[in-house]
C-alpha cells in the first residue's frame, strides 16, 4: 500500500471500525475466513494490512498461540493497539508496510484480508505475495479476502447497497490499475469511501507463482449456513463484490 493509502485510513479509521458490524462481515466474510483456517489452536498468525486489529483478536480468541498484526496506518494501529490495553489479549501490533515486513521468525499462517487488492500493478501485487511468502514456515498456510476481480463491478451492482456494500468503476469493464471505488454505509447511516485496484485474475495467479506458491487457488465467499435460507442474501451471493483465496508454502521451500 503506499503512503497515501496510510493517509486516507488514517482519515476513516474509526468509520472503518464501525462497518466490522455490517452483516456481511459476520456472515460471508467472517464465516468464508474461519472456514478456510480451521483450528488455528497452538497456531502462529501473521494479519497482514490488520487495520484496527478485528480479526487478529478473533484469531486469539480462537486458540492461536500468537498473533501479530501490521498495518501501514498509524490510526488503525492505535485503534488496536488501544484495545489491546482494554482487553489484554495477548496480541501484537507493528505499524508498517505490508509488503516490506520480514518477521524475525516465520509464522504458521499468514492471513492477507484486503491487502491484495491495493497493488496497482503486477509488480506491486508480487511484492506483497513474497512478504506473505516469505512470512510463512514451509508448509505454512496463506488465506486471504480481496476485491472480487473475477466479477468486477458493473450496473448490477446497485444492488449491493442494500448490505452497506457498493463498488463503481469508471469503465466495465476495468483495465490494469482503474481503480475500484467502495461506498461504505454503515449501521448509523454514515458513509465513508476509499479504493481499491482492479488487477486481473490471472495477474494475482502469476504473482503467487512467483513469489513462491505452487497451489494458489480463489474461493468463492461463502454464507454461514444458518442464513442460507433468508432470501436477503440472494443478491449478495449472485453478485459475489468479494472473493475468499488460499495457498500453501511449499514444505522444501
């Protein structure tokens, strides 16, 4: 993420805080990210872009033996790091680009929830797909949420407004490094906006190859079953505005 994009989430931090609480974080995200984790007892976690530290106190709460979270925005990490001190937990915070953090030691799991999706470029993508690489043990595991690139946005995505969600582009489709704007609503009605980046699938594909991954694969987003039957969530999942991925560290590597 480059420095501007510390600026603007420093800007909407506590507004970014608040949309945790939109349903589709609890339902889709949420379920969609534990789903692919599994018990992370006795496991190491590495929250690459953290924000205000949400899920890696989720993480910790769920049995992971340690977590440390990084982020490029001082105000996000303040929000954590100010929890933290409420609610001890056990978890640690650095403020720091994603793409240029090497731990002092490997992690179990490295998650990456919309960090991908602030690469411009091919370059920029493969850089923060060698970080989590490099941030992993061999046979270490890498699961991320992103902008959903196969279905990027178009004029059916009014629809989406309904879930405190919406995505506009400029053109449709979008070219290499257009930008994604999100339109968030939260609960209370107040609004706030940031972009991500559109990159192609096969972009994102090249750059874990290269950096390392042998078996990258996207997820759809998935609805926690206990919703499967309320027909709120019919739009959300036929349009899918997001998308779930993992890979694994090759064990010789």
């Amino acid at each position: 993420m480059a420095h501007m994009g510390s600026q603007v989430y420093d800007a909407i931090a506590d507004d970014y805080r608040e949309s945790k609480w939109l349903l589709f974080r609890h339902y889709i995200e949420r379920y969609t990210l534990s789903a692919l984790l599994g018990d992370l007892h006795g496991r190491t976690v590495l929250d690459m872009a953290c924000g205000e530290g949400v899920y890696a106190r989720q993480f910790r709460r769920a049995g992971a033996a340690g977590v440390t979270g990084v982020d490029i925005s001082p105000a996000m990490v303040e929000l954590a790091e100010a929890q933290e001190r409420e609610d001890p937990i056990g978890c640690r915070y650095v403020c720091a680009d994603a793409g240029a953090f090497r731990p002092a030691a490997p992690f179990d799991v490295v998650t990456a929830i919309y960090l991908l999706n602030y690469a411009r470029t091919a370059e920029q993508a493969t850089r923060f797909c060698r970080a989590c690489f490099h941030a992993l043990r061999p046979g270490g595991l890498l699961v991320g949420f992103n902008d959903n690139v196969r279905n990027p946005p178009g004029p059916e995505d009014a629809s989406l407004a309904k879930y405190g969600l919406q995505r506009t582009c400029a053109r449709h489709p979008p070219r290499e490094g257009d930008a994604i704007r999100y339109r968030i609503t939260n609960h209370d009605e107040r609004t706030f906006e940031f972009d991500n980046y559109y990159l192609q699938p096969t972009t994102y594909e090249t750059a874990m190859r290269d950096a390392g991954f042998e078996d990258f694969r996207w997820v759809d987003a998935m609805l926690d079953p206990a919703e499967r039957d309320d027909p709120f969530w019919a739009d959300f999942m036929a349009q899918a505005p997001l998308t779930a991925f993992c890979a694994t560290k090759p064990e010789s590597r």
